[in-house]
C-alpha cells in the first residue's frame, strides 16, 4: 500500500487532517494539498509521514494488547 493510500484510509475511517498532521508533525494544509494533488512534498517528509504513522499505528497495538 502506497503512502497516500495509507492516509486516504485513515481519512476514510474517520481522521482529520489535523489529528493526521499531529501524528505526522506536519501542517494540515500540507497533508490536504499534498493529498489532493495540489502540491508535492520532499522524498524526506514523506519518510518522515510514513515514519510516524507506522509508529502511531504500532502504538495503538501495543495499547490494545
């Protein structure tokens, strides 16, 4: 799964792109525009996004075991 489907999918089941941005220590307008196609961000923010969001998720696991 690409990383835009990744945040796609958590949109989809509810997420803001504010509660996204905090997760990945970005700006909500930068996620948005991004996601829309509307701009593009560095081969680093996107690690860094993808970085965070693998993190988040895996926290949530260990918090429900």
């Amino acid at each position: 799964m690409i990383l835009k489907d990744k945040i796609q999918f958590m949109l989809d089941k509810g997420f803001t792109y504010g509660q996204l941005a905090k997760i990945c220590n970005c700006h909500p307008t930068s996620l948005s525009k991004w996601m829309r196609g509307e701009s593009n961000i560095s081969e680093r923010m996107m690690e860094s996004i993808e970085f965070h969001i693998k993190t988040f998720i895996e926290n949530l696991v260990i918090i429900w075991k």
